[in-house]
C-alpha cells in the first residue's frame, strides 16, 4: 500500500507519505513528509523527513487519479503506480 495525504496552496503541494507491506530488505513500512509541485497535469515531489531516504515521485494527474513512478533516488529501482483520491472528510461515528 501506498498512500499520500496532500494539501495544496497554489503550486505548491506538502503533506505524508505512507508506504507499508514491502519487505524488510525493500525498506518494509516507511514514513514521511513531502513536498512538491504541481503544474499543468503534472505533480513532482520529494521526501523531506521520515524513515526512507530520498523518496521521489513523478505523476501524471487525471481527474481523481494520478499515475507516475515512485523512485528512491537518484538512480534506484522504481515503481510505476496509480493513486486514486478519497474523501478527506472524516467518516460518521457509525461507519469508524
């Protein structure tokens, strides 16, 4: 699982990553803050704290998805992945 939790102020974009279910010799669960930038259709962003050095992401926006590879940097092995928005609103005490 991948998960992002974004708050954007124009261009701008900071906010969380969490990364669970991988392997301990793939960095098992992880994470962290980030930052990055969105123009056009496009969002680029970077770790800046957490338990996994030098996250980066490059994504395709499309709607309520975004699609991209996701990198430990500068050259390791990636993964392509596709994200999709949900509510940020919290749910009703009955459905917790």
């Amino acid at each position: 699982m991948f998960e992002l939790a974004l708050e954007q102020k124009g261009a701008e974009v900071t906010g969380s990553f969490l990364r669970q279910g991988l392997p301990q010799a793939q960095g098992g669960n992880t994470s962290g803050g980030i930052e990055g930038s969105v123009a056009g259709d496009a969002f680029r962003f970077k770790q800046t704290t957490g338990t996994f050095a030098n996250l980066e992401g490059d994504m395709t926006l499309s709607g309520d998805e975004m699609s991209g590879k996701v990198t430990p940097s500068p050259a390791g092995a990636g993964a392509r992945i596709i994200l999709r928005r949900v509510s940020s609103s919290p749910r009703p005490a009955s459905q917790a």
